[in-house]
C-alpha cells in the first residue's frame, strides 16, 4: 500500500507571510429576517442521541447548502419543509427574494406509529451531484432525487425517485431511522446514467463504542426519470469522519479519520471477513476483574475502588439514569468489557455523589454509601477482596515515591506525557477489492475544513502545514486505474495559527477564489482573514511588505448560527432569524 506525503509547492508559499493586519474598515451586512413560516428547520439529538459522535454531527452540519454549478446561490430547508433558494445580485448588490423550488413532506417529531424512526431522526440534508440533479433526504430514512433544470432560473424541482434502504433488503450494517448526506456524484459511462450516493449514520450503543456507518448506494437510471437502487456498501469505524468523498469515476472512497474505516457490506463484491485471534482459553476462562484488575478500600461513609491503568486499555464509567422499573446504577468498562456492575454491589450507593478522576496512571471511582457506618463484606459476589494497607506492593513502595506535586499550579504540556495522542489518516478504500490502496498521514490534526473550489470535482480539503493552511484537491485518472493523486491547490497563510487561537469556531470555509478564509463562531462573532492588504503598503527602505488583512464582524442577536456559504465577493450566512450577507471586497 503506497503511503503518500503531502509535499507543498513552493511556489504557493509564502515565507515573508508576516501576519494579518486588524483593518478598522467596516464590512456591509445586509439582513434578512424570516418570518414565522420560512425559517430554518431543525432537529436536536433526543435522550437516544447522547453519544460525541451524536452531539458533532448535530451541531457542526452546515444547513446551508452552496450551489457549485450558481455563483451567489445556495439553499436551505425551512421550518415547513419547503427548500428555498437563497440567491445574492451581484449586479444590485443585494439580496433577492427567497424563492420555494420543492416541499418536503416531513415527519413528525413524535414519529407518529414508527418510534424507532423518531429516536433515530437526523437533519435534513441535501447535495448536488450534477447541475441539474439533487439529492435530498429527510432524516428519517428517506432520499428523493429531484430533477432541477436550470437552477438560476429558480424553477420547481420535479421529484425523479424516492428510496429507502431498509426498503431493499440492505439489514447488513444499516440500521433504522434516518442518515445524513455527505456526498453524491453522477456519471455517465457506456451510454449508463448512475448516481452514488454516500450517506453517515451513527451507531451508540449503551455499553460499547460508538461507531460510525458510511452507506454508499449506487442508483442506475433504466428509463428517463427513473432510477432503481443496484449496489448497496457499507462501511465501519469507531471514529467519527472528518473527510469524505468519492473519487472522480466512484470506484473508491476516501475518508480522512482517526479509527479506519472498513467494509462491512457490498452487494457487489461480497466482503471476506478476517477471522479475529481467539483470545487464550485461561483468559476466556478468567472474570472481568482479573483480566482487569483493581483494588477497593473503604472507610464507615465511602469506597474507593483504583484501576491501575494498563497498555491498549479503554477504560470508561457510566451511570445508568434510572427507569420505571428500575434505579440508577454505576458500570464500569474496560475495552467494552463490564467489569463492575453497580446493580451487584454488595449495598446502595448515592449516584448524585459518586465521583471518578483519570489520569495517564489510574483510575479512581469513590462511591459514596447511603447507609454510612456499616462496613461491607465484598464488593460484589465473587469479587476481590478489599485491599489491606501495607500488603500491596504498591503500598509497600510509597516510600521510594517521590513528593507530592503542588496540585493547585496550573497544568503543562509535560503533565500529559504517556497519554496517546490521536493520530489522523486519510485512506483510499476501493470498492473492488475492499482494500487500503492508498494513505496520507495527518499527523495529530485532523483536516481544517472542505470546500468545493469547481463545479463537478471531489471536494478539497484544508489541512495545516507548519502555521500555514495548505488546500489539497483529488487529481483525475484513467478509468480502472487504481491511483490517488493529491496536488496543493492553494494556501492561507498563517490560517493555521489563527485558527488554533480561536476557542469558539463553528464554522471554517474560504471563497472558491481562496481570496480570503473564514472563522464562524456560533453566535456573532465572525473572522475574515484576507491574504493580501492592498496595495500601497511598503516598508521604509521601500520593500513591499507580505501582510494579510484582518476584520471582524459582530451580528446582531439572530440566535445560533446554523449554516455558512462562502463566494468570492460575499459571505452568507443562515442563523436561527434572519439571513445575513456580508460584502467582501478582496484586491
């Protein structure tokens, strides 16, 4: 597998680059606000939706959707379900009306008769594989391809297909409810018309990982306006994809991540599972707590229980929330294995009181008694016993320990040495053999952001090189070759540095032209990083200097910001209110 190293061009550097200037110049805003009926439609995660994985994907989805083929022109799904056109005359300078090009039946929040689809509810998303193409889903499980004509125009979108996968047989690796769209590309080959369509889905269950779904279906169009579902793929990975796209001809996938991604289902190429090692039978053999151990103390009001911390070991503490039938109860887990079930404990505890701190050594949980005064026998049946001070090794050795840290002074870099870093890697997986045929290291960051610099074209991707931020764009290749060419489109300088400082990013984008770039916080606050000053600015000696200019803009309390398109002359920008157009002159 050819591991490919992200090599700059030179010439797109900048290494006199000496910081962004703060220009006191006012930007333009123009604002919409919306009315009761046509503003933003919104769904957040439920009790079911608890996980990480849940809470990013909720909050960092962009509901306002650039039109790569229309300049100035993006879309977004309102309250009612109507997607509206947002469209920007550059000619006026000035926003245009919103325009409704298509109603989308949603469902309701209670799910009506089918629950699982209301606890397993996504936002409404949409792509544009093609200029006169849209793919849009519901949320719920269901995607419409619609037939748009002439997007400029601002016509009614016909609707072509409707599918569902769980309508299909697809029951390997998709799961009820709803998915949200992350890419799509039309092709056309040997005179066949094919859509592909890539959609994620979050996997949390309560006593495992959360892992993340790419579903990948293939739709062929057997007669006009009409497409039937032929190739259906699955892929899995404990980690949440921060990069994801399908390359030129869609024969492969490339995801950017910190956990790879594998196949778990193809209808095309059944997919040859690897046998995992067994592990050892005197291992099997053995309970949780000893293939995991740990030692308890207790006084008359608590117990301590601490987990000295082994190699590849995941350990994770959970409180169950009680239920009609019954009371909250602690777990405790060590690579997905239970180790210490709380509805076994040898009495009651107080949940509200139970504490744990980890750190790169140990683990400690202190359980808090409700009957104080009472010692306990056990911890649980079958369990260790309690640890008697001054038996233990680790008790004995205490005195060759060094002294204790000032623990009120703030934390360094060096606290955290032994804890493992994450790493992230971009990977090409092909669809006909399931294989790893390329990979890109990341380092311990993952990609900044994508944007789409041409209409038709793989999505390009944003990561930091030294305190720069480099822009990488797919290269096309021969038909049937299994090739990953990566080529440095462009740079933003020092965009790296700025961006690390800045604590409350939402949203991070640059214009098509890479002009100028982007930070978006969630509420007001918005950063415009320009990469050139203008002209007229030099040095005493008469040198021209390499400075970027620098603007912020504070809104006005519209809510959260829930989506950010960026053009060359323009930023638009969708809050809970109104819709907001910031004029951007770049030189």
């Amino acid at each position: 597998m050819p591991h490919i190293e992200l090599v700059p061009d030179r010439k797109l550097l900048k290494t006199n680059f000496d910081g962004y200037k703060l220009s006191l110049e006012p930007v333009p805003v123009l604002s919409t606000d919306f009315s009761n009926t046509n503003g933003p439609h919104r769904v957040k995660p439920n009790e079911q939706q608890f996980s990480y994985y849940h809470a990013r994907l909720f909050s960092m989805q962009n509901h306002l959707v650039r039109d790569p083929w229309a300049n100035g022109q993006c879309y977004y799904i309102d309250v009612t379900g109507i997607v509206q056109r947002v469209s920007y005359d550059t000619m006026l300078g000035r926003m245009r009306p919103l325009v409704p090009v298509f109603k989308l039946p949603l469902v309701a929040p209670d799910g009506g008769h089918d629950d699982v689809i209301a606890n397993h509810r996504y936002n409404c998303s949409l792509v544009f594989p093609s200029e006169q193409l849209c793919l849009l889903s519901d949320g719920c499980g269901t995607v419409r391809v619609l037939e748009t004509g002439d997007r400029t125009i601002g016509r009614e979108w016909k609707l072509q297909c409707t599918f569902r996968p769980l309508e299909h047989n697809l029951t390997e690796g998709v799961l009820p409810g709803g998915s949200v769209l992350l890419d799509g590309r039309f092709l056309v080959r040997d005179g066949k018309r094919s859509l592909h369509v890539v959609m994620l889905q979050i996997d949390h269950q309560p006593v495992a990982k959360s892992k993340s779904l790419l579903h990948w279906f293939t739709l062929e169009q057997s007669v006009p306006s009409t497409w039937a579902m032929s190739v259906s793929r699955t892929l899995q990975s404990e980690g949440y994809p921060r990069y994801c796209v399908l390359d030129y001809h869609a024969t492969a996938i490339l995801v950017a991540c910190d956990e790879p991604f594998r196949f778990l289902h193809d209808s095309e190429h059944p997919v040859v599972m690897l046998e995992t090692p067994s592990m050892p039978a005197n291992t099997q053999d053995k309970p949780a707590w000893e293939q995991f151990p740990f030692r308890w103390t207790q006084t008359l009001e608590e117990v301590n229980v601490t987990f000295d911390k082994q190699p590849d070991v995941q350990y994770r503490v959970m409180i169950e929330p009680p239920s009609p039938n019954t009371e909250p109860y602690l777990k405790v887990f060590a690579n997905d294995v239970l180790v210490i079930d709380g509805s076994q404990l040898c009495s009651k505890i107080d949940h509200e009181q139970t504490i744990w701190a980890m750190d790169w050594k140990t683990l400690e949980i202190t359980l808090q008694k409700q009957n104080a005064g009472i010692g306990w026998p056990f911890l649980f049946p079958g369990g260790p016993e309690e640890a008697v001070p001054g038996v233990s090794d680790n008790h004995s050795q205490q005195s060759d320990l060094p002294p204790v840290t000032n623990l009120s002074a703030p934390l360094e870099s060096c606290d955290f040495e032994g804890e493992q870093e994450t790493y992230y890697t971009l990977e090409r997986l092909s669809c006909k053999d399931h294989a790893v045929t390329h990979a890109v290291s990341l380092g311990n960051r993952p990609p900044l952001f994508a944007v789409t610099l041409r209409a038709g074209l793989p999505a390009t991707f944003a990561v930091r090189h030294d305190v720069d931020a480099c822009l990488w764009q797919l290269q096309p290749v021969s038909i049937g070759t299994e090739d990953c060419r990566l080529q440095h489109e462009g740079t933003l300088h020092a965009f790296g540095y700025v961006q690390a400082s800045k604590r409350q990013q939402k949203y991070l984008g640059c214009s098509p032209g890479m002009g100028y770039a982007v930070i978006c916080e969630s509420h007001r606050g918005i950063y415009i990083y320009k990469s050139s000053y203008g002209a007229g600015l030099r040095n005493r000696n008469g040198m021209q200097v390499a400075i970027g200019q620098h603007q912020f803009v504070s809104l006005k309390d519209t809510g959260e910001v829930l989506g950010i398109s960026c053009e060359d002359e323009i930023l638009l920008l969708l809050t809970e209110k109104a819709i907001h157009v910031l004029q951007i002159t770049t030189e």
